[in-house]
C-alpha cells in the first residue's frame, strides 16, 4: 500500500476542522481524484499527503512507515519521501522563482547533486516529452497562466517522482490546454506513477481516473469507489455540491 489514511483530522486554530475523520488508501499506480466543493478539504487533504501538513488527530502512512512531522527529520527519510512525492499546487506563482524555465526546471536534478550533464539531459527530456522546448529561456513570470502550469509540472516531472499529486490542476485553463493536461496525465499514468488530483471539473474525471474519494461539506469522506460509478451517482455529487439541481 502507498498511502494509508487512518481517521485523519485536521483542526484549524480556532478548533474548526478543515478534514474531519478521513480514512483512505491508495495503492502503487492508482489513479485517484478526489472530489469536492470548494473548502470540503481537498487541499488540506493532498497537502498532508505530501507531508507540507500534519494531522492533528490520526495517522498517515506512506509505504507502510508513518509519515510525521518526526519522521521527515531525518535527512535520510526527508530527501527519500521528497523525491517519491511530487506536489504540483493550485497556484502556480507558489513554485516559480527561477529567472528562465530552463533554471526552473534544473533547480530540483541540481539539488539532487546530479552532474551537469545528466541535469541537462533530464531537462531537454522533459521539455520535449511535454512540447514546451519553445519556453525554455523564456522568464516564468511573462508566461500565460496555462504555460506558468506546464512549465511547474515539468519542473516537478525532472524529479522523476513515483507519485504526482495535483491541486485543482485544470482551475483557469484554457481547452486546448485542458486537453494538453489530460494528455500529459495519461502518458504519466501509462509508465506506472501514481496520480492523486483534486478537482471539481467532473467532465475530465473518466479520462483521468479509475478511483474517486468524495469530501462532503462537512470536510468527512461521503464515499471512496469507482470513478464511473460515483459520476452516475446523482444524489451524491448533489449532496456535495458538485452538480446543481
């Protein structure tokens, strides 16, 4: 098992709770969305996946070891879990910081103390396996929207992650680049990584995913099942405010 999810809470300050509950797993090579309304937990619930928050009450584990903020002390499981996971967040702007793309993109092989050579090859690689060679000397703050997203999913991809995770990857795209997104996901599913993405574009779910995980507005899971059958599931989507009536 990848990740396993054990009655994961997570409470605000104030006591409030942003997840409530939550237990789930994902396998190796699954692909998963999860699905809800905007402040159900979806976020909160990838961001304690890839370990940038910690549950207040229950467990996570990741391949069987428990994730926790102890755990990623050690230098030794820190840089480990860092290069399984990849985290490709909502906003772009967050993770772009590089004078050009090509930079952004060598940043993380750069830390991972490859040499020159092997770092330029994983980014040549990945700007041609996404088609964005074009950007390469280009300055990431004078992309469009779409291109800032492409260019942070490459820079993690160089990492060469078995686990991608994806924060509402398809808010504010363009079709074209919606079905750029959806391209660039199944050629990632089909050499074995996992796929984890949070969403509420419910049209690309049955391109992307076999497995959904539903968050109601009450931050507690509703249902974790096929993907295709939660799509046909009226009732449910409506009582997450994923569909209208």
């Amino acid at each position: 098992m990848l990740f396993d999810l054990r009655n994961v809470s997570y409470r605000y300050p104030d006591g409030s709770f942003a997840l409530e509950s939550v237990s789930a797993s994902i396998e190796n090579g699954d692909r998963t969305v999860v699905l809800g309304a905007n402040g159900s937990g979806k976020s909160t619930l990838l961001r304690i996946l890839d370990g940038l928050l910690f549950p207040t009450d229950g467990e996570v584990y990741f391949q069987g070891s428990l994730l926790s903020e102890h755990s990623l002390k050690s230098v030794d499981s820190s840089s480990t879990f860092r290069q399984s996971v990849g985290f490709v967040f909502q906003n772009a702007d967050a993770q772009l910081f590089n004078a050009t793309v090509f930079e952004e993109l060598a940043f993380g092989p750069v830390q991972l103390g490859l040499s020159k050579t092997e770092v330029q090859e994983r980014v040549t690689g990945i700007l041609g396996f996404l088609g964005i060679g074009h950007l390469s000397d280009r300055p990431p703050f004078r992309l469009s929207g779409g291109e800032k997203r492409k260019v942070v999913i490459a820079s993690v991809l160089t990492m060469n992650p078995e686990v991608l995770i994806l924060d509402e990857p398809f808010l504010g795209l363009d079709p074209r680049s919606q079905t750029w997104l959806v391209n660039t996901l199944k050629q990632i599913q089909s050499a074995g990584k996992t796929t984890i993405v949070a969403t509420h574009s419910l049209e690309t779910v049955p391109l992307i995913a076999d497995k959904a995980i539903v968050l109601g507005e009450d931050h507690r899971v509703l249902r974790i099942g096929s993907a295709a059958d939660i799509l046909e599931d009226l009732p449910l989507l409506r009582s997450a405010n994923l569909i209208g009536d």
